[in-house]
C-alpha cells in the first residue's frame, strides 16, 4: 500500500490514494490539515490508511486531472508543486517506510533515498504516523531558501 502527503505553505494535504493498474493518484476525499493541528493530522492519515488503495478502472487515453489542485485553490499542477514537499508511507506485509521525495531538474519528484526511513517489523501505524507528523512539523518549522 502506498499512501501520501502534501506540505504546502503550513497546510498538510493527506489524499486518498487509488490505483489505475500500476500507478497510483490521488483521489476524493482529500484531508486537509494544518501544519499545527497535530490531532488532525493524524486522524487524516489514519482515515487515509484505513481506505486503503483504492482499486480504479483505466480508460485508455483518459487520465483525470489532478483533483488536489481545487483543495490547493491552483489552477495547474506547477503551481501546486512549486513550493510542495512530499512524502510517501509504504506498507507492505505490515513492514513500513517513510520516503521523502525530491523535485528532479526536470521538474517532477523522485524517491529521495537519503529521506528513508524504514521500520523494524512489527511496528504499528501509530509510531510511523507519529514519526510522518513529527517530520512534517519539523520541516515546516526551518526558513525557506532564498
């Protein structure tokens, strides 16, 4: 399973994640959280893991637009990533990480291998979501560059 977050300008966008054969996306509903409201944040990933991935027909040459860009209040997915930082939590076989992703120069995200954290098996969702809100709040907290 995979799920994701979003942090843009203090606000934590948490989707539900569905899958089209092998990609993911996000789909409704969509959480969202401010940075601060630590409660919310973990009700948002809880709600967004007990969903899980929700299975989702292709239609050949039809991909829905992106449907974080109208809880963004943007018009285009550039406008959504400038400034976004995201991260994923995996789980498989009750094994979880948590991966960081970089902007590539060509502008999308990539897995960022050194924002990996993995977790010794056995341990619950509470201490990843715990961990996953704790690096959110932490990064919101540094200056931004430039």
């Amino acid at each position: 399973m995979l799920y994701k977050c979003y942090l843009r300008k203090r606000i934590v966008y948490v989707p539900t994640v569905g899958k089209r054969g092998g990609a993911y996306t996000d789909i409704d509903p969509i959480a969202v959280v401010p940075i601060a409201d630590t409660e919310g944040l973990r009700r948002a990933f809880l709600n967004a893991i007990a969903r899980k991935n929700i299975p989702l027909p292709l239609q050949k040459g039809k991909w829905p637009p992106p449907v974080i860009l109208k809880y963004a209040g943007v018009r285009t997915w550039s406008a959504f990533a400038n400034g976004t930082l995201v991260w994923n939590i995996d789980e498989e076989e009750n094994l979880y990480q948590i991966i960081g992703h970089r902007m590539h120069p060509n502008g999308y995200w990539v897995r960022d291998e050194e924002q990996k954290i993995e977790f010794p098996p056995e341990t619950s969702v509470d201490v990843v979501i715990d961990r996953m809100i704790a690096i959110l709040q932490e990064v919101a907290k540094k200056p931004k560059d430039g």
